[in-house]
C-alpha cells in the first residue's frame, strides 16, 4: 500500500509549473533588487559628483569673488541631499578660504599642497615640472547611502564621496 502511494506521488506531476514559477520568480525578484540597488548607487553618486563639479566650476567661473559660505548650500540643494557634509579647503587648509589676501601653493600629485609664492615655478618630489604656485581651491561632499540588499562593502562603505580642486589664480 505504501509503494502504491509513493509510485502515485512519483508519477503526479500537478503543481509542477507553480513550484518552478515561484523559484524562477524569487531568483528573477531578487536579480532586479540587486541591478536596482547598483543603479539607485551610481544615479546619487552622479548627482553628488554633478554638485561638487558644479560648485567647482561656480568658483572657477568668479576667481576673484568665490561664495565660499554659500557653497555647501548650493552643493546640497543640487545634489538633493539636504544633509550631505559638505567643506572647502583653499591650498589644502580647510576653512581658510578667502578672496583677498590669498596665499599660494603647489599642488603635488597625490593631491597635496606645498606653501610657495604665488606665480614661482613648483619643483620637488611628486610635483608637476613647469606648473607654478596658485590658490586652490578643494570641496568635498559626502552623503550617506544604504542599499536594500548589496552589502556595504561591495558598494565602497556605506557614504557617497565626491571631490574636485580647482585653481583660482
């Protein structure tokens, strides 16, 4: 009796199409989940860099009359990120920023600054031959971000980060 109902249960195959369409239905879901935590990453981590690249230009386009206080706002309310840290450095100095009484300096490769005279010529380990001394100017922004499903790690941590250093003079 046992045998017959295990060769019935064997030979039965109603449900089949429902079972595979559940699997095949959580490994779909779970695909779109993760492209869409990849996406929704880089679509706020381009608007971040879209902010940042903003304000650099912003600067850029008024050497002389920067609006140093009002960039992390104008950063914030572009990017969509209301509580995004935002800070500006000038030669590497954060909050030292100002549009009289520059100093200069030569910016190395690695993305620091050496004090020199403004317009002197930059030599020395690690920096650009024949580039000479300005005033830069740095922002960085971060906001945080947390996907649904990637871990941190996969995504470089769990706070979006942009930078860019322009040159003022």
């Amino acid at each position: 009796m046992f045998k017959h109902f295990l060769s019935c249960v064997r030979k039965d195959d109603r449900g089949v199409a429902a079972v595979e369409f559940a699997l095949w239905t959580t490994l779909f879901f779970f695909a779109v989940m993760v492209a869409l935590d990849f996406g929704s990453y880089y679509m706020h981590r381009g608007k971040l860099s879209t902010a940042v690249g903003a304000a650099a230009v912003s600067a850029y386009n008024q050497p002389n009359n920067v609006a140093f206080n009002s960039m992390q706002g104008y950063v914030r309310s572009l990017s969509g990120f209301p509580n995004a840290t935002v800070t500006n450095s000038c030669n590497g100095v954060a909050g030292s920023c100002t549009n009289l009484n520059r100093s200069c300096a030569c910016l190395k490769n690695d993305g620091t600054f050496v004090a020199a005279a403004c317009n002197t010529s930059c030599s020395g380990s690690g920096i650009t031959a024949g580039s000479r001394a300005g005033y830069y100017y740095t922002i960085t922004a971060s906001a945080p971000f947390s996907p649904m499903i990637i871990p941190d790690s996969v995504l470089d941590g769990s706070t979006l980060s942009q930078r860019a250093t322009v040159r003022l003079n």
